[in-house]
C-alpha cells in the first residue's frame, strides 16, 4: 500500500507534486497539515485542495483529470434562460458569505456538503475575512434560496460548493458570477471533480498538467477589476 506524505501541524504546508498524486482514489496527494490561510493559498495556487469528512485527518486533492469551466464558454439552458429572464431572482456578491457556506455544509440526501465541518467553515470565513474567498447568493422575496462560494486568486476562482432551496437557485446565482467574472478578466474557473450538473453548464475535463500550467500562468495575472462589489440586483439576462 503507497503511503501517503503526511503534513507538519504547525507552519507552512509544503505540498508534493500533484504529479505524484494517487490515481485510486483519483487525485489524494498527502494528509496531516493545517487550514491556515497561508496553508490553503498556498495549496490552491498548486492545485491542490482539502477534501475530508469529520473525525478523518486533513486530506488533500489533486485530481486528474481536472474539472474547469472557461467563462466565455458557460451554457445557458433555454430553461435557465426563461428563469433569468423572468428575473424571478435577485443576485448579490459577498452579502451572505457565512450564510451560503452554513447552507452548503447541510447534509444532503447525495451526501454533498457534508464534507464542509466546523473546522472547514472557520477556515474560509478567514479566507473571506481576508479578502480571498467570496460568494454569490440569490434571493426570492427576499429570502436566501441558493448560492456559491469559492476561493479568488489572479485570474482564477476556485469553485468550492453550491446549494439550492429553490428550482435553478444555484444555476442563476453561478451564471451570474461567471460573467462578472469574465467581465471582470477572469480566465478560469476551479469546478475540482465532473458532475453533470457542472458539465450541463460548460465545465469541462483537462489534464492535471494543463491545469497546472494554466495556475502558474493566471493565479499570477491582475483582472482587470474586482467583481465583489455586493450590489444588489437582477440576475443577468441570457
């Protein structure tokens, strides 16, 4: 059995390769370490994110392929379209963040979410006090219905969970975020692992290599502008 590099609790987390990187289970790089804010900018910049459930060590992921969505190439449904349209939702940036990452940590009958533990949520509210993790929230009738949140670095947002309490709540809430985001310069979105909901909306698999590449590359670029404004207002029109 390979056995796994194993972190220092204290101080800087310095990661393997995500070449070496196990392929079953696809991607599980090292275990042990910390969730310092220094610790994951560190691991995100790398490729590499924290994955685990409560009671386990700390593990950390890079899989292979990597699951991305390039802005400019997002789908919108006809159906997601006819809801945007309606402008049923409002949408706003960074108003919720501790709200949105408590929804997404809620059991689900797909086991989703449930990974996110106490420890986790108090990491990326750091992250978030610290200006690098952010969220995008919708609302009807004024009611928080469904959201995201993830990690900004460069030109890149690492996509970290979604939830919804409302048909297409977290599809409007990430279409609107993926054209500030484009808006803005961003070249690249983080979804980690494929699902269909992430491929029926654009992402798509890449080689861990490319993605890594495409790290080095936009994590060290400015945008143009920052999409977190918070303002508050109708999702984007198709």
């Amino acid at each position: 059995m390979t056995r796994l590099p194993s972190l220092s609790e204290r101080g800087d987390c310095r990661f393997p390769s995500p070449e070496t990187a196990l392929q079953e289970p696809n991607g599980l790089l090292a275990i042990g370490g910390n969730l310092s804010t220094d610790c994951l900018l560190q691991a995100y910049r790398q490729g590499i994110f924290p994955w685990y459930s409560a009671g386990e060590p700390i593990m950390w992921w890079s899989p292979d392929p990597r699951a991305v969505l390039f802005p400019a190439r997002l789908k919108i449904s006809r159906s997601l379209a006819r809801t945007i349209s309606r402008q049923d939702y409002t949408v706003t940036l960074d108003q919720a963040f501790a709200d949105v990452v408590r929804q997404c940590a809620q059991p689900r009958s797909d086991n989703h979410g449930t990974w996110i533990t106490a420890e986790m949520q108090a990491a990326y509210l750091r992250l978030h006090h610290a200006g690098h993790a952010h969220s995008a929230e919708a609302w009807w009738n004024g009611e928080l219905v469904g959201g995201l949140y993830g990690v900004a670095i460069g030109q890149v947002f690492f996509g970290e969970s979604m939830f919804h309490r409302r048909n297409d709540a977290s599809k409007v809430a990430l279409a609107h975020l993926v054209t500030r985001l484009q808006d803005c310069g961003y070249q690249l979105i983080d979804c980690q692992v494929t699902t269909a909901h992430l491929l029926s909306l654009g992402a798509e698999e890449i080689p861990r290599h490319q993605f890594c590449q495409l790290l080095s590359r936009c994590c060290a670029a400015t945008p143009a502008h920052q999409p977190w404004a918070g303002a508050s207002h109708p999702a984007i029109q198709p």
